[in-house]
C-alpha cells in the first residue's frame, strides 16, 4: 500500500505534516478528515514490498480457488479470507493476508495484488483489473488460472525431461574426479621408473594437476559461475546471451517454440479481455523470457501506431516462430484473433514438448558415449604401460 507523506490544515488554520498509509489519495483524505485534517498537499513513496514470486502453480491455485468462490456468489473480501485461513507456506499466507488488509481498507484486488510488489505476476494483475472494470471478475480468474496451470505443466514437463541429463553429467564429473583423483595415483609409484606413453602421461598429468590444484581450480569454477550470473544480470550482456540461445542447434528451435507459445498465450488472454493492443503488447513483452525478443516490441509498438497490422507488425520481430504471424494475418482476416491466438499457443505447447523429449532422446546417447569415452581413455592408458611392463619383464626372463 503506498505511503502517502501528506500537509493538512485544520479549520482554525493551522497546518499539520505526516505520513500514512492508504489506498487511495480519496482514502487518505478521508483518514485525515476523521481527525478533523484536512488534505492540502501529498507525495507517494512506496513501502518495503513483498519480493518473492510465487510459483506458477501457486498462481494457478490462488486463480482456481478464487474464481470458483466468486462465480458461487462469495464475496471478494470473505474468499480472501477463505483462501487465507488454509493450510499455506508462511509466505504465501502473509501475502494473502496483506491484500486482504488492503481490500479492507478500500482498495481494489488489482491494487491489493499490485503492492504486493513481485508477489504476483504483472500479467495476472492486469488481467484482474480488465475484470473488475467489465464486472467479470469471477471468469477472469478462471480463464487465468488454465492459462498458469498450462504454463507450469509445460514448464514441469521441460524440466523433468532435463533431470535424467543433469543425473548423467553430475555421474560424469563424479566418475572422472573418482579415477584421477583416487584410482590413478595407485598406480603412480608402479610406473616411476618407465617411460611411458603419451596416453599414460596425459592422464597421469591430470591426476598431478586436479590433486594439486582441485580445491583453487574449484574455488575458480564458483568465481566464474557467480561472475557470469552478475555480468548476465546486466542489460546489454543479458540481451546478447539470448540472442545468442536463439542461435544454438535445436535448443535454438526449441526455446522459439516456447517463447512463442507463451507469448501468444498472453496476447490471447489480454485481447479477449478488452485492453488495448498496444497496452496487450506493453504486458505481453515483458512475460516472454527473452530480453533480445522483448527489445524489438518498442518497433512493433510503434509500428501499429503507424497504422500497420499486427501480423505486418510481427513480422519484423526475430525469435517467434514464422508461423505466428500466417495465424495472426488469418486472424485478423476473419475477426476472430483471439481464437487464433489460443489455437497457436496450444499447438506451439504440443510442439515444444516434442521437441524437448527430441532434444533429451538426443542428448543422453551423447553423453553415455561421452563418459565411455573417457573411461575406456584411462583404462587404455593405463594398461598400455602394464603391458608394456609385462613385456619386459618376459623378454628378462626369455634371457
């Protein structure tokens, strides 16, 4: 809720400073007239807010519950209650509980939701006030939380088909530390006195190496890690960072695929809405995932303001699936965009969980043959200077 730091006279003229929160600047100046206050001058500054995202299937779930109480005909303030006085996570109650602190000081939900901060996706709270400005309120919410149910199936699905990948390059590190680290120095005092083969001294270097050096080359792997994520936090390398994803074989493809499904999804949700398309387009940008996508929209904006169609406007944007814009020209040729809309999305959300299962169907045998790869590497170059060995002590004993 904002915090309104506010100058007030009384009727005798006197003049009074302060801070308070409220809703509304209307609920502010009623505040201060129930003390006998009233309003001259105000500023805002916003309170600490509630930083944490909640979860897509949280949101769906808030959507889900909401929506299905309003439609039975509960109040809005009596269903946050509801909803708040179940079995939640601490922070998920403390945010339902501070919008309903807001509701009963006489803001709206999208209000409420809004000073949550990052509580609440921006798409959702957009969506919300579209309702309460057309009295539907209840079917909004309904209609959101398909869409946020769908976009966490599909996200759960993605990241369950990575985990058996993750399992097997974990495996991989695991078993290459293990056999230089552990398995190789056995045999070091067998092999001091041999010249051995090139194979047998590149492994063996390795081993020195990682035993002399794992925990600063470790320490050096972290530094890296956490240098990258900050230098990626920032906006111009993290524009070229997604550029650059859209660019890799078949991963390219596949986050197109998804980028484009969300995308059209949220466009879809908007429009039938009732908001504008420039303003659709503004929310619609900023839930895609892509900061070098996201980037182009200030010409897709400015090209509809010129009078262009949406698909001639769409056209120019690079990272979305070509198909898009055929669907969104058919669209707009038989009036019937949002549908079209909705149809691309399901189908692009089909489409990008064949192609994840694709691209892991691809990936595993890459990296079982990767890891045998190494292995059989160590094992030959240790056994090339054992039977190196053997046969010379053969020879010796030939003598």
């Amino acid at each position: 809720m904002p915090l309104y730091k506010y100058s007030a006279v009384t009727l005798d003229g006197s003049k009074h400073t302060g801070s308070v929160e409220a809703a509304t600047v209307d609920a502010l100046a009623a505040t201060l007239k129930q003390q006998n206050l009233f309003l001259t001058k105000w500023s805002t500054s916003k309170p600490k807010q509630e930083t944490r995202k909640l979860k897509t299937d949280e949101v769906a779930d808030f959507c889900r519950q909401l929506g299905a109480m309003l439609s039975a005909g509960i109040m809005l303030i009596r269903a946050m209650n509801i909803l708040a006085q179940r079995n939640l996570k601490p922070h998920i109650k403390k945010i339902y509980d501070d919008v309903i602190l807001d509701l009963q000081r006489g803001a709206t939900l999208s209000e409420a939701m809004a000073n949550r901060g990052r509580a609440f996706p921006e798409l959702l709270v957009n969506m919300i006030r579209a309702g309460e400005n057309t009295g539907k309120l209840d079917a909004t919410c309904q209609k959101m939380a398909v869409t946020y149910d769908k976009e966490h199936r599909l996200n759960a699905k993605v990241k369950q088909a990575m985990v058996y990948p993750i399992i097997l390059v974990v495996l991989i590190i695991g078993v290459v530390l293990i056999i230089f680290t552990f398995v190789l120095p056995q045999f070091m005092g067998l092999f001091e006195s041999m010249e051995l083969p090139l194979p047998t001294k590149i492994v063996m270097g390795i081993s020195d190496f990682l035993i002399a050096w794992g925990v600063w080359l470790l320490i050096g792997v972290v530094a890296a890690v956490a240098g990258i994520v900050t230098l990626l936090r920032q906006p111009g390398p993290r524009k070229a960072y997604d550029h650059f994803k859209l660019r890799l074989p078949r991963i390219g493809m596949l986050l197109r695929i998804i980028y484009t499904a969300r995308f059209a999804r949220t466009l879809s949700s908007l429009y039938v809405s009732g908001i504008s398309m420039i303003q659709a387009l503004t929310i619609a940008r900023t839930t895609i995932g892509n900061t070098y996508i996201a980037a182009q929209f200030d010409g897709v904006i400015e090209a509809l303001g010129n009078g262009r169609t949406l698909s001639q406007a769409l056209a120019t944007v690079d990272g979305f699936e070509m198909k898009l814009r055929s669907t969104v020209l058919i669209g707009e040729e038989s009036g019937n965009l949002e549908n079209m809309l909705e149809s691309v999305a399901d189908q692009y959300e089909y489409d990008s969980e064949m192609a994840t299962q694709s691209l892991v169907t691809l990936i595993e045998p890459v990296l079982i043959v990767f890891m045998a790869v190494i292995v059989a590497f160590v094992i030959i170059s240790v056994l090339m200077p054992i039977f190196q060995l053997y046969t010379n002590i053969g020879a010796e004993g030939g003598l």
